[in-house]
C-alpha cells in the first residue's frame, strides 16, 4: 500500500491510501465530477484505505467512479455492490467493471447475481489451447490472408460473444501465432530510396482502402465504437413524450441494444443490403444485444415466397444468426387498432380522392400542399367509412385512410400521408383476411415500437421520414424509437435498383438474379465470393452519414486478400498443350507430393502423377523468342511446378489445317544437367488411371456487365463480351478429393452452428405457416464451398449447376468423376486486377 505524502494535496493522498501510486492518483484527481465520486467511494469504505486493495485493484475502482461519473445514475447500493465484486477479484477488468455499471444503471434492485454475473464475465476463463483453437478456427472460416488482416481480426475478435472477456493481450498473442504459422514470420518491408518524414501518412491508391500502419490492436477502433455508430444513444436514451414509455421499454429489452433488419420481400437482396445487415446484425451483437429479422410484407401484390427464402439464406449465409423471424404482418390486427385509435384522437381520417387528386393536394406540382375536402369530416364518420374499407366495400383507390398532420410545415412527409390502402391481392400469410394493408409509413415505426427497438437504423434517404416516424408515435401514445441513418454502399460499375435488374432479367440480358456477373448476394455466391470478404470489405469501409460510392476494383481486391491465404492451390492449365517426354518411356510414373499452399501447411498435401505426357498453358510455349521471354521456346529450358527436373524443347508438331501447334516434343533433363530453368510453369499429367487430368466441361470467366462507370441499366451500355466460356481446361487430379473435403466440411461446420442457433435462439424460428422460411443447415452450404486457386491463373468455384455425383455421396466413398458428371467452374476473381476489363 502506498503511504501519503506529508504535506500533500489531501485529495491526492486520500487516493495514494487506496494503493495508487502518485502518478495515478495526481491523474485520478483531475477530473473533479469523477474525483468527487471517488473521493465518496474512499470515503465510504474506509476499509479499503487500509492495504485491501492491490494497485490493479485500485484502478478498477477509479475506473468506476469514471463510467459512474457518466451514468444516468446508479444507487448507492447498487455502487457498493459493484465495489464488493472488485474487492473478491470478480470484476478483474476496465471493461467489465464499465458492464457492470451499465447492468445495474438499466435495472431496479435487486439485483440478480446470476444474470449480473453473466452480463458482467464473471467466472469467464479459457484456456490458451481453447482460445487458440477458436482463433484458428475464425480466420479458417473467414478465409483471413496475411499480416495485414491482424489488427482487423483482433478487433473481430474481441466482440465476439465468447471472447469479449478475455484478455485482450491473449488474444492478441493467440492471433499472432495462428498468423505465424499460417502465413510465416512477419516480414518488415523497408521502403527503398528516401526515407519518409516521420509524420507523414501514407497516402492510399484510388479505389484501395489505406492500410493501418500499424497492427497493435491497441490503436484499433472497432466500427462499432466510432463515429457513426460509436455516437448512437444509449438503451433508453431517445426521448419520449411519456416516461413510462421509456422505463417499460427498458424493463422488455433489461437496457439491452435490440435492432432488426426489415428488408421488403419483394426482391432479391444486393450488395448493398449487405451494409444494412453488417450494421443492423452487427451493432447489435458488438453489444451483446439482439436482432429481428423482419419481413415488411404490406405488399401483396409485389411479395413471393421464393424472395423470403433467399432473404433468410442471405442473411445466415453472411454469417448472422436472427434472435426472432418476424413479419409486420403478424402485428396487422395491433395496427389496425392503432388506426382505430388515430382516428379516434382526431388524427387521421379517410379520403376518398382519385391518385391524381392526392398528389395536387400533397403539393406535387405546385411544392405547396392544401388540405383535402375530407380532412375535417367527423370522426364518426371516419371510423364507419375505414370500417367500410377494411370489409371490402371499397375497391383499391376508392378509399384510403390518411394521417391528419402538419400541412404547415416544410417537410413533405408531413403533408398526410397514407396510412391504410385497399388492395385485393390475397396475402401470403393472412390470405383473405384483409382487404386493407398499412402502408410502410404507417408500419415501420409501429412495429419498431412494438418490438421495443432501441435502435432503428437505415439510410439516409429516410432522413426526411423521421419527422412523420416520430409524430406518429407520440401521435397514438406508444413507445418512440429512434431513427437514425447512415450512408448507403453504392458500387460503381453495377446497378442495384431491382426493377433494373428485373428488367435485364426478363429481358434475357442476363441468366437470371443469380448470374454471377450482377451484385445481388445470391449471384455473388454462386461466383464463389467468400462471405467473409463481403463483411471485410463492409467494415473497411466504415460507417457514416456519407454514401460510399466504391469503385469495383476495391471490392475485388478485397476478395482476393481474403483468398490468397486460405483457398488451396491446384495446377491448372486453361488452354492445353500436349507435351511429349522423349527420354521417358510411356509406362513411366512418378508421384509427386506437392502441398496445397506453401505457407498453410494445415490445408494438406496433394498427390499427382508425372509421366511422359502432360499439358501446360498454350501461353506457356512459343516459336519466336525473345531475351525477356522465359518460358518453353525453341532453345528453352524451364521447370515444372513441383516437377524433380526441368525440361528442355526439342521439336513441335502443328497442324497443318490451321498452322497451331498441337504437341511440343521435350526431353527431361537429368540431375547432372547445367541448364538452370529462369522460369517455373504450371502442368497436368496425363494418367488416366489415376484420374488424370480432370478435365472442365465449361470455365467461365466474368466481366464488367457495362461499359460506363455509372450506369443507367440501359441495354445500350452492356459490354458485348462480359462473359466468357473457355471449354477443356484440365486441374490436376487432386481436384476431386479436395472438393469432396471442403463438401465435407462445409456441411460439418453449418450443422454444427445451424444446432448452436437454435440453441441459443429458440425463439427465432416463428410459428409455421405456407410460406415461412425455416432455419436449416442446407441455407448455408452449395458448391460454391468448393473454392480453389488455379495456380498462376486465377481463383474459381463449382457453379451451383455442376454435376459432381461425388459430392453427395456417403463420406466413405471415394471421389471420382462419374458418368453423366457436368464440371462446370466460375472464376472468382483474377489474381490482380486486370489492366483492361475487371475481372
């Protein structure tokens, strides 16, 4: 224990008693709102000046005076009893002590000491071999690439659920050494020529996100706790017309962040969608919260099943889990009584204008709205007329309930709105019950109200609707979330607006909402994307109010970051050579043990067969040479890819049809050879009872769809070649065991988590219906698993359209190609960005 200063300042002396050293306590003593809460707490508990408290000990309790000095308020025993887990070694850390304040701020005496304990980490412990083991598997199935990733992954890391208590500085050191052994010791790249001034910034490429210059995950914000999303309110703190509002709002969520992602199920979902989702899903689980997914299916006539599905597969697929699977239509007959009582307050009522007469009063032309003829009609009146409505006396347009507002105010969604409109589209799920719908003005916040969510955020083109969100709360008394928005995430070169897309669709443009060459999330998952390299890109961007106008080629090198260090490599040739061993007799066989990445040892070896025949890349030979020109040409030497020698050119044949080369006649060269090979190229062996080569039905290759930058959806910009199929390319025969392995464990890995899901969320899953979508582990694995690097080509998956019969075979059985068997692979993306075309 620290002995006071004679003739100190007393305030700092009184600190130094509790076992602060004169640094922190000078430093605890600064802020005088937190120096008079711990000045209380000492002098309180006069017990721990007395040498009960160690130094690390002490800090935590200055730390909580600091998160008590910004609370909304805590009693005092509420206080004592976080003082008391700090003296028994409970609370060991900043961050918990800073939950616990939070806890006990969010909830009335008494209190519970299994669920503070749990809120808290109290108890938490894992073992280095279990926390390593789970770091593994995170960059694994996130197909995490190089050093460059540490500082992010740390971060991801660390909000996870099962690791938000541990150490910090283990996690860290668990990281490094996964990254260690996955991708070799880090390397510190010395820049060439003047040295740069010591406060100078690297200033990043056009297109490509500036990389940290440091990976001490100390330095490192996560998105969640900066900026946009690191200024949201707290639980509870948007204001409300009616406190209880507040405090029974609070008692439902226990002051817990709750959100929902609420997409229309009218569509397919893009890449765009994916922000909303990393945001909505993820903000949430930073803070130990929870997340709806909520269909907003008010509109019959444009919703099908086949989009709640896919909505639901995208979203797990992404890797989020939904706490609940809700629909604002399970809450018609709660907005319908909200209606009722709109109306009842003198605060809508129904119109009976055509389309054309609500829009001249809203102003549409004129920028100026004028009251309706049926905006002061009784509300008697009113209420017999939306009763009329709702038992189908109205045909649709004949009738809309409108919100009465403030035609005086500047912002138009203030100008009476629709609130209910007549539609006679049987629903989904209601089916003929309802021949009125409310609209989404009328919903969204009603049901936000409804599911107690703490926060509603979306982007920005809803700014203006805040007002009417916010009105029409305190307008029928109910709980008032808060609105907040974000800049949307655009990708130049590409459309996203769904009657775009549909219009390229029908049009036969394209082959379908899942071509690979469109950004709808199901078509970025049948190309072969990684899901992890969505999110990656997502959280480099950061959140803010700004919209995010990226080039395409950012993205794609996202992607290929993501897979360099993860996806196997396999030889591949595109367009084969055939190639003649002269020296080797035909019989001849050599297997060859070649890993499938050279700093990933974990992802195995593969065995392949060299024998007198095999193919290389036609690129890879030519007749004219020239002095920067090292690959197989007349008078050439090179070296084979995991080959024992190189191999020289002796002749060629051509045919005499077309002049082409179609076989190159080499000899082997012997160990004494002095030839030295400048120049390795990739090969496939010919052994047909090994299996190889495995020959590709069809490699197709995707380009950018449109020629400008921004495009309008005009057919007239489609690039003429944006996808190309190369027929016959030839992968090495460890192709289909590989394949087999990743079918393996991909389905290994969804069942696992689909179990842990229902777990942990029992209540995610609604009640069944005709059209509800259910939560399986088959949502989360198709081919595209089967991801690869042809080496020194490119990196592809298995369409969702091959046929691979091994792939659904029992696990024991062998992988072999079997008759009726249909290869077909999408490249992913090449392995840099191409000087022409994106790929």
């Amino acid at each position: 224990m620290s002995k006071p200063v004679p003739g100190a300042d007393p305030l700092i002396s009184l600190f130094r008693s509790i076992g602060l050293s004169q640094a922190k306590a000078q430093e605890a003593a600064k802020s005088p709102k937190s120096a008079a809460i711990l000045k209380d707490i000492v002098e309180s508990h006069i017990v721990i000046a007395n040498g009960e408290l160690d130094e690390k000990q002490a800090g935590l309790i200055v730390a909580l005076a600091g998160a008590l000095a910004k609370s909304d308020g805590v009693d005092p025993t509420e206080r004592d009893y976080i003082i008391t887990k700090i003296k028994g070694s409970q609370l060991k850390s900043v961050d918990q002590v800073t939950a616990a304040v939070k806890y006990v701020e969010s909830r009335k005496l008494p209190i519970d000491e299994n669920e503070f304990d749990k809120e808290c980490g109290v108890g938490f412990s894992i073992t280095p071999v279990e926390l390593y083991d789970r770091v593994t598997r995170y960059i694994t199935s996130n197909a995490v690439t190089g050093w460059a990733n540490l500082g992010a992954v740390i971060g991801a890391l660390k909000t996870t659920p099962e690791l938000r208590w541990a150490s910090p500085l283990d996690v860290k050191n668990a990281v490094e050494r996964s990254f260690t052994e996955s991708f070799g010791a880090k390397e510190t790249v010395k820049p060439k020529g003047k040295e740069p001034k010591k406060d100078a910034k690297p200033t990043p490429a056009k297109g490509k996100p500036a990389e940290s210059t440091t990976d001490d995950a100390s330095t490192r914000r996560s998105v969640f706790e900066e900026g946009f999303l690191g200024s949201l309110h707290k639980p509870g703190g948007n204001p409300q017309a009616n406190p209880r509002h507040r405090e029974a709002h609070l008692a439902a969520t226990g002051g817990n962040v709750w959100t929902r992602f609420p997409p229309e199920p009218n569509g397919y979902l893009h890449i765009g969608h994916s922000k909303a989702i990393f945001v909505n899903f993820g903000y949430a689980a930073y803070h130990n919260g929870k997340c709806y997914l909520r269909y907003d299916d008010t509109n019959p006539e444009k919703e099908e099943a086949k989009y709640f599905e896919s909505i639901l597969e995208m979203v797990r697929w992404l890797g989020f889990e939904p706490w609940k699977i809700t629909y604002s239509s399970d809450y018609f007959s709660e907005l319908y009584d909200l209606a009722i009582e709109l109306i009842k307050r003198d605060k809508a009522y129904v119109c009976h204008c055509s389309q054309e007469e609500i829009k001249a009063d809203r102003g549409e032309k004129r920028g100026q709205p004028r009251p309706c003829v049926h905006r002061n009609r009784p509300i008697s009146e009113s209420l017999t007329e939306f009763e009329a409505m709702k038992d189908g006396k109205y045909r649709p347009k004949e009738a809309n309930l409108r919100m009465k507002q403030d035609l005086e105010d500047g912002n138009p969604q203030m100008w009476d709105l629709t609130a209910y409109r007549v539609l006679d589209t049987p629903h989904h799920r209601t089916h003929d019950k309802w021949k009125i719908y409310p609209t989404y003005d009328f919903t969204h916040c009603l049901v936000d109200s409804i599911e107690n969510i703490s926060h509603s955020l979306c982007t920005t083109e809803f700014i203006a609707s805040r007002q009417s969100y916010e009105w029409l709360c305190d307008a029928v008394d109910v709980f008032r979330p808060r609105q907040s928005e974000y800049g949307r995430l655009n990708l130049e070169g590409t459309i996203m607006s769904k009657r775009k897309i549909h219009a390229l669709v029908s049009g036969g443009h394209v082959n379908g909402w899942d071509d690979p060459r469109l950004y709808t999330l199901i078509a970025l998952r049948r190309r072969g994307v990684p899901p992890g390299a969505i999110i990656s890109f997502v959280s480099t961007l950061g959140v803010s109010t700004a919209a995010s106008n990226i080039e395409i080629s950012r993205f794609e090198q996202t992607v290929r970051q993501y897979l360099e260090g993860t996806a196997p490599r396999l030889l591949m040739v595109m367009r084969p050579l055939k190639v003649t061993i002269q020296n080797l007799p035909e019989d001849y066989l050599l297997v060859v043990e070649k890993p499938l990445h050279p700093k990933v040892p974990e992802l195995g070896t593969s065995s392949i067969p060299f024998t007198r025949h095999f193919y290389i890349e036609a690129d890879d030979f030519r007749l004219e040479d020239s002095k920067d020109y090292f690959r197989l040409a007349p008078g050439k030497t090179v070296g084979l890819f995991g080959a024992p020698y190189p191999v020289t050119y002796v002749s060629h044949t051509t045919d005499p049809a077309t002049n082409e080369v179609v076989e190159v006649v080499v000899k082997l060269e012997n160990e004494g050879a002095t030839k030295k090979p400048k120049a390795f190229i990739q090969w496939v062996a010919e052994h047909a009872p090994s299996g190889s080569p495995v020959r590709v039905d069809e490699t197709r290759i995707f380009h950018r769809l449109f020629k400008s930058d921004r495009p309008s959806g005009d057919v007239a910009d489609l690039q003429s070649d944006s996808l190309e199929v190369v027929k016959g390319a030839l992968i090495e025969t460890g192709f289909l065991s590989l394949a087999k392995r990743s079918m393996i464990s991909a389905r290994r890995e969804a069942k696992a988590r689909t179990e842990q899901a229902a777990k942990e969320n029992a209540t995610a899953q609604t009640a069944p219906g005709d059209d509800t979508p259910h939560v399986t582990s088959e949502q989360l694995v198709g081919k595209e698993c089967v991801r690869f690097q042809g080496l020194r080509v490119a990196y592809f998956a298995l369409d969702r359209d091959a046929r691979v019969a091994s792939l659904d075979e029992p696990d024991t059985v062998g992988p072999a190609r079997k008759q009726g068997d249909y290869f077909i692979l999408n490249r992913i993306v090449s392995l840099k960005e191409d000087s022409g075309k994106a790929a």
